[in-house]
C-alpha cells in the first residue's frame, strides 16, 4: 500500500499536534514543512528531521509528492491556504476554525476539488473515545430526552498579567478562547446531536487581561480569555458552556447532561460515569476501551492528544481502505454550522442582546 507523504504549513500546532500524532503512524512519512520565514522553516525541519522546508506555503503544496496538507498556520491565514491547496488537487486537514469569516467558510464550500481528494477539519474531539462513547449513550436512550448539556473548561494559561503578546491575543489572528475553544465544544455538540438546528445564542466575551506588552510597547488585547455562551437549540435542548484561560488553580474539562431518564458526568479524575432513574443516587462508571494509558493517567491532554486516534484513521483512508469511523468527521459544509453560531456568540457580547435564528414555542408557565 502507498506511503502517504505530508506537508505541514504551520510550527506551531503544525509540530506540537500534527507531526507528533502523524510520527506514530504506520505508512506515513512527514515530509516537508513551511513556517512563516524561511529561517522559521530550516530550524524546525533541521530540528524535527523534516526533509524538506520550504519557504511557503505554495512552495510546500507545489510538491508533486505531497499527498496530505495540513493546514495549521493561524486563523487568518486558513482561507488562502485552503483555497491554494485545493487548487492544486491536495487531500488537506484544516485546523479549526476553518476561517473565522463565515463568507470566506461559505466560499470554501464551494470551490472545486479535484474527485477522489479529501477535505478535513480538525475536530479531533470526535474521535476521542469518551467522546464517542458519548454519543453512543445519547443514541441509546440511556439518558432519555436530553434537555441540558454543560461544559466547562478551566486553565492557566492566559492567567500571568505579565505573559507577552502572541497571535492568540490578536481577534483577527487567534480570536480567544472564542475560536480556539468554543469551536471545539460548537462541534461537539453538533457531533452528538446530529446538526441539531439552533434556535438562540447568547454570548458573552472578556479578555481579563486588558493588555499585554510587545517589543515593549503596551497594546490592547481584543481577544478573549473567557468565553460564556447559552445556547438553546430545538427539541427543547439547552447547553450552557464556560470557559476561561486565565484561572489560578488547575486545569479542569468537565460535561454534565441530563435527560429525563439519567444524568452523564464526566471528568478528567473520574472520568465517565451515569446516573439512571432506577438507580438514583448511585454512580455507575461506564468503562471506554481504547483509552491511550497517558490520557488515562492525564499526562496527555485529551484535546491535543485525541489527534492520535485520528491521525491513522486518515492515513488508512488515504491508502484507499474503507474506514467507517471516517464517516463522522468535520466537513468544511459543517464548518458554517460552527461559524454561524461563533459569530452569534461574539456579536450577543457586543450588543447584550441574543441572537435569534428561530423561534420554538411552548405554553410552560
């Protein structure tokens, strides 16, 4: 079977995610990378063993060899990327969010590709093994009618006042925690309730630190640290997610849903467990197969992490095998879904109203 050839354009989660997770695959080779200079690009490919470092992006998708693109540069930089990449007939992984313009997302969708190509976003969530299990417990009515989802996400990260700017702090670069999180839990939700539509958003958005230092010179931070947002969609389901970068105690993941037949839990001490009607009261751990034993032991982060089990998966289809679990990945037509409701979050923060999509009504009191 053919040995799939990557490139990587980014050195940021382009090495931290995407060449760790591809390393530990059988059958690919890691063969070229561009950075945002070529002396950027010479040091991680001296550093990494990457053959090839190229002086661009369209240098590096020029390369007849190349088989899979990944798109890893930061957000602003995604949609000429993608649209160079596309046209020259490369199978790509984009890292999410697509773009955080919903009409550059929407013109994406429209673009040729080449038949037989594959076109992927990042949403590695999907392919973590709590998460589908997950899924398969919403799917077999163990929890009945779900009602309400929540989420929460803490960590330390953001939280030194002290800590010098980067891309992340920058709305047009980075976007926050809006883009680089809250895309992630968009998604999931989409993932578990089948594209769910959506009814109402509300936002809101804080940087916490309202400046940062750059070459010595202060600048305001527009993007944000914390992100808060309701959303209602239909079927009478509520998710509620927080999530802030700039806490003092520890990271934290934890999702709690609740239907009217049982409650889910889930976190990163306990893990998985459930609560059902004819067991009220007594917790009952739901054991998930095919956990990595350092994610277990939370010495990997499940969301960098969770690209390990994605990674082969992509590599095996690109080898022309039929791989089922490949039916669940983030398409760019589902990257709108995500946009749209990033978009609704951040304009509820600006205005203090809610975004209204449609309407569900009900006579409760």
């Amino acid at each position: 079977m053919k040995n799939i050839n990557i490139g990587i354009i980014g050195t940021g989660v382009g090495i931290r995610t995407h060449l760790k997770g591809f390393r530990g695959v059988n059958g690919c080779n890691v063969l070229a990378i561009a950075g945002s200079s070529s002396e950027r690009s010479n040091f991680f490919a001296e550093r990494n063993d990457i053959p090839i470092a190229c002086a661009n992006y369209k240098e590096l998708c020029d390369i007849p060899e190349i088989d899979l693109v990944c798109v890893c540069p930061p957000n602003k930089f995604h949609y000429d990327v993608m649209k160079y990449a596309i046209s020259k007939g490369k199978n790509i992984i984009c890292e999410k969010p697509v773009s955080h313009i919903t009409s550059e997302v929407e013109q994406l969708t429209h673009l040729e590709k080449n038949e037989g190509t594959f076109i992927y976003v990042d949403h590695q969530l999907r392919f973590n093994p709590y998460m589908r299990k997950i899924k398969e417990l919403i799917h077999s009515g163990a929890l009945g009618h779900i009602y309400l989802v929540r989420i929460n996400q803490l960590g330390i990260g953001f939280s030194d006042a002290n800590l010098p700017w980067s891309w992340s702090f920058d709305a047009q670069e980075g976007g926050g925690v809006r883009l680089a999180m809250a895309s992630h839990f968009n998604d999931l939700i989409q993932y578990w309730f089948d594209n769910r539509k959506v009814l109402s958003v509300s936002g809101n958005l804080n940087p916490i630190f309202k400046k940062r230092v750059i070459n010595g010179e202060i600048r305001k931070v527009n993007a944000s640290t914390l992100c808060n947002a309701q959303i209602q969609f239909e079927n009478e389901l509520s998710v509620m997610y927080s999530i802030n970068a700039g806490g003092f105690s520890s990271f934290k993941f934890e999702i709690d849903m609740a239907g009217d037949k049982g409650e889910l839990h889930f976190d990163l001490t306990n893990k998985l467990a459930i609560y059902t009607e004819n067991k009220k009261g007594i917790v009952q751990p739901i054991d998930v197969e095919g956990v990595f034993d350092d994610e277990r032991a939370n010495k990997a982060s499940l969301f960098s992490g969770s690209f390990r089990y994605f990674a082969p998966l992509v590599i095996k289809q690109l080898q022309g095998y039929n791989v089922p679990e490949m039916n669940d990945v983030a398409t760019i037509e589902q990257a709108k879904y995500n946009c749209n409701i990033l978009d609704a979050i951040k304009q509820s923060s600006n205005s203090g109203i809610p975004v209204v999509f449609s309407c569900e009504e009900n006579n409760y009191a």
